[in-house]
C-alpha cells in the first residue's frame, strides 16, 4: 500500500510538471534576446504593420588610428538629417562613445538608386548602420582572401613624397603628389533574404556592402558618377563646395539566413587564422607549464614529507628545519590586515562579474549584434554583486582579529572604485574640452554615482553585515604569543624578485589574448573569440594559483611565515606588467 500511495504521489508531480512545462511552452517560443528581433522589409506600397518599406541608415561616431580622440557625425561639417533621430542607447554604448544619428541617406526596400544626390557641403572613417547591422567596405587582402571594414574612410591622401597612404592603394588614378582625394560617393549594395517558404512576412536584411568611389562632380544638375575622381590639393585654403551622392542596389540572397548574418564580418577579420593559431600555442604552453609546476609542488611536498617523517623516527632528532619551524607564526594576522581584507573583497566582487561576463558571452548573449550588452552586463553585475565583497572583508577582517568593522566596509564599497571613478573623471574631463564624443554625458555620471551609492553600497553593508556576524575562519594550528625572528634571506626569497617572477607565468598565458583585444580597441574593430578568452581566463587562474602556492612554499621553507600580502601580490603581479 506505502508503494502505491507513493507511485501515485510520484505520478501527480510528474503531471503538474508536465503541465507547468506546457504553460510555459508558449513564453518560450516567444522568447528573443533583447535587441535581436528581426525586422521584415517589403516593397512600396504593400506595407504591413509587421512589414515597412523605408531602409534608415544612421551614422555612429568618425574614428581614426592616428588619433584617440572619437568624433560625433555631426562634429564635422557634413550635412544632417532634417528630421534627426537618436536612437536610445544603453549604458555600454554610451560608456563605449558610441553616438549613433540618422543620417541623409533614404533608401525604399529594392527600389535600386543610382547617382543620387544627398547633399552639398562647404568644406575621418564613416560608421554606417543599416537594420543594426554595420555596412561594411569589403577588399582583397594578402592571400586572395577579402576584408571586411565595418566603417570606410572619407578620403585618402598621397604623401607630397608620392608615397601612398592608406586608401588610395584601391585606384591607380590616385597618384598626384602631395593630394588628399575625397569619397564623395558610395555604391551600396543590400542583400536580402527573400523570405519564400518561410513563416515571417516580408523580407530580411541580411548584408549591406558599400565600396567608397571619388568623383570630380562638375554639374549639380546633371550628375554622372563617372570621370576623373575629386582632388583637393595639400595646400588648398579657399571655399570648396562638394556634392556627395550615392547609388543603391538589392540583391537576393536565400542562402544567408538573418541569425547568421554577421558571420561574414566576424570571420574576415584580419589575421584570424594567425590569432587562432597564436592562441592554441599559448594554450598547449600553459598547461604544459601548469603540469610541471604542479610536477614541481607534488615531489617536493612528497620529498619533504618523507624526510621528516624518517628524521621524526629516529632517536637522534632533536630539532625542526623547514617550513615545520613556522607553524606556529603562519597564521598570525599581517600587517595591513585592513588594507588586505578590502582588496580581498573586492577582487572577489570583480572575479565574479569577469567569470559571469565571459560566460554570458561565450553563450553569445553579448555578441557584437547587441550592440553595448558587454559593457552593460559588466557595470550591473559589479554594482550587484556587493555583497559578496562586503561578505569576504568583513569575514577576513574579523579573521585577522580587526575591530573597526565600520571603516572596513567603507572602505570596501568607497576605495578601489573611488580610485576608478577619479580616473575616469579626469579622462572624461580631457575628453570632454577637446569635445570627443567618447565624454560621457552629465547625465549618465549621475545614473553611475546613483547606482554606486544607492545600490552597491547598501549591498556591500548588507554581506558586510552577514559577514561580521560569522565565526572568524579557524586555523589548523594555534599561532605563538612571541614572534618568531626571520633568518636573513637570499636574493630570490625576498619579497620584490618573488613577486616579479611569480607574475612573469600568469603574464605570459594571456599576453597574445591581450594583444588582439588591445588591438582590436585600437583599430575600432570587433573582437568576439570569447570562448578562447573563457578558456585563457581558466587557465590564468590555475596558473596564478599555482604559481603562488610554489613561491609561498619556497618562502615558508626559508623561514618567512609573511605569505599573506606575497600570495596577493604574485598573482596580482601581471597588472603592473600590462602597464
């Protein structure tokens, strides 16, 4: 009877989970990512309410490899949309610089367009977005393979040397010395996927190409995308009207489907294959170096363990060496055990929100389609996540036997990201006076120091809170009264060459990633091998740890029982290196 009654127990959770599940079947099928949703496009006049026909193309910010500083579309003087709109950004596109505009361009869904005029100006690289895709300028690199630029410059310039810079290397016509040639025009081509024998209306934009052309325009009225193409010379100081035009052209393309549709941009960065490669190498190095320094730590502790258990067992022991003599001074509490507690917390606050980030991003929830979600979902997982930082400082401070809790958590909430926020003040401050667009807004430094002060902080008194009021962490051994005296130590043990080379193997595991992130940043490229970087970021936390318990045992060996700030800064010891 007590089996039946429980098999039947069994069978009524099994059918209200079954149920559960059907309710939420239809939430699921409904469910997209937040600024994924695809947008459908159908021809003029046949409109729906989930169809529109009229393409926008928006501007984001002129960026430059020579310069720093990022621009605003409107910084310049090229002519604006009449009717601008801004898109709303999120907080990663703002804290990124990105300014996203509308622009002149109007296109009508496959209604081609040739030599049309988008406006006359008086007189850096352009990012076009279309359907928040970027429209790429797409060349032929080394090894027959093609390029694709998510922005496109607008001009090159042939040195007064005749050496060709940059650009112009696309037109043997650009070849007059000293000679900046301007792209006034662009030949876009959008392809789309036609939509047939599928269950959305309309169609969907799946790759916008352009390729930048220079035209010498003589007639506004009568214009011919043909000719010799616009110069202006080095030393041209007089008025110069230009006219900028563009022609448009669909093309239907089944075979790309709109999830994949940045692939073509993601795999045609430059030297993917050497990166690919480069990281693979690394990889197999560091856990190569990984097994031998844990090779190292196994026979030693295996060899010193056998030697003092043979010492131990004969009758002519009669003292300890090693790291057995320290036993009782190891866990006193260091120096600065204030200044250590609140590193501790906070290195705990910012390991989480990295391990996080990255695995939010190799499940491609942050991928370059969503535009800002990186920076995003990093500044609101550190503002969450005070607690745990408010939670391990208070829990090692109490350990370390301090008594002002109070100034504890302040500073684990106010020092290491006051030090952040001053920084990037200042920076903000130098941007803002050269009127960059990468300055942050007033208004978005409030929201910041709103959601400092009105969300971290409480968190952080809240694990500080919980923190205090758990048992100190007990140690194996109990610590002498009197200090003991530290032998004088060799070159090596000493606190500086240990910290340096402790770092040295951290360093080198993540030294490649760190060269195409960096150059990726500075290129204004997209960079989106996170998995690689997940895979890196595992091993630099095997290696750092490794590498810090070895040096920590050699020190204890030598008779220096002060590993509490060593192990600290080993392994934080690769920061200074990047610097």
């Amino acid at each position: 009877v007590g089996a039946h009654a429980a098999f039947a127990r069994s069978g009524r959770k099994m059918r209200l989970l079954a149920a559960g599940l059907l309710l939420l079947a239809p939430l699921c099928a409904a469910f997209y990512l937040p600024g994924l949703a695809p947008v459908s496009f159908c021809e003029e006049g046949k409109e729906t309410e989930g169809c529109k026909s009229l393409i926008e193309l928006f501007v984001n910010r002129l960026d430059s490899v020579e310069s720093v500083l990022p621009y605003e579309y409107d910084a310049f003087d090229f002519c604006q949309d009449t009717e601008e709109k801004r898109p709303s950004e999120n907080l990663g596109q703002v804290l990124f610089g990105e300014r996203i505009a509308s622009s002149p361009y109007k296109f009508t869904f496959n209604k081609p367009e040739t030599c049309k005029k988008v406006f006359k100006i008086c007189a850096w690289t352009f990012f076009l977005i279309i359907d928040n895709m970027p429209v790429t300028w797409c060349y032929d690199v080394e090894d027959g393979q093609k390029y694709c630029n998510p922005g496109f410059p607008i001009g090159c310039f042939v040195t007064p040397d005749g050496r060709v810079k940059d650009a112009c290397v696309i037109n043997s016509e650009f070849n007059k010395k000293n000679t900046f040639y301007l792209f006034n025009h662009v030949d876009i081509t959008i392809m789309y996927h036609s939509g047939k024998d599928e269950n959305w209306p309309g169609a969907r934009l799946v790759m916008a190409r352009l390729r930048p052309q220079s035209y010498k325009h003589t007639d506004e009225n009568n214009l011919s995308c043909e000719g010799p193409p616009m110069e202006i010379p080095g030393e041209f100081n007089n008025k110069l009207n230009l006219i900028y035009t563009y022609s448009v052209t669909f093309e239907e393309k089944n075979n790309i489907k709109w999830a994949s549709r940045w692939d073509y941009i993601l795999e045609s960065m430059p030297h993917t294959n050497i990166q690919w490669f480069s990281i693979m190498n690394s990889l197999v190095i560091v856990l190569f170096l990984s097994g031998m320094v844990a090779m190292i730590i196994l026979r030693t502790l295996h060899k010193d363990i056998a030697r003092y258990n043979q010492i131990d067992s004969s009758e002519d022991a009669q003292e300890e060496f090693g790291w057995k003599l320290v036993h009782g001074d190891v866990f006193r509490p260091p120096r600065k055990g204030m200044l250590l507690s609140v590193f501790l917390g906070q290195g705990t606050q910012i390991f989480i929100m990295t391990f996080i980030t990255l695995f939010l991003a190799c499940l491609g929830f942050l991928s370059p389609a969503n535009r800002g979600a990186l920076m995003t979902c990093a500044v609101v997982l550190w503002v969450l996540l005070g607690t745990p930082a408010g939670y391990v400082s208070a829990r090692m401070y109490k350990t370390f036997r301090g008594e002002k809790w109070k100034t504890n958590v302040l500073l684990t909430a106010l020092l290491c990201p006051g030090i952040v926020f001053a920084d990037f003040f200042v920076m903000n401050l130098i941007l803002w006076v050269k009127g960059s667009s990468a300055a942050i807004p007033f208004g978005t430094l409030v929201a910041i120091l709103a959601m400092w002060f009105g969300i971290s902080v409480p968190l952080t008194f809240v694990g500080a809170y919980f923190g205090f009021k758990e048992k100190p962490i007990e140690h194996p051994v109990r610590t002498n009264q009197i200090p003991r005296q530290i032998p004088e130590q060799s070159f090596f043990t000493k606190p500086l060459p240990g910290i340096v080379m402790g770092g040295i193997l951290p360093f080198g595991c993540i030294f490649i990633q760190l060269f195409f992130i960096l150059n990726s940043i500075w290129s204004h490229q997209m960079y989106y091998m996170f998995g690689f970087l997940f895979l890196v970021f595992i091993i630099l936390l095997i290696t750092c740890s490794e590498a810090t318990v070895l040096l920590c045992y050699f020190h204890l060996c030598a008779e220096d029982y002060h590993w509490w700030w060593r192990s600290f800064l080993t392994s934080n010891n690769r920061h200074l290196q990047l610097l």
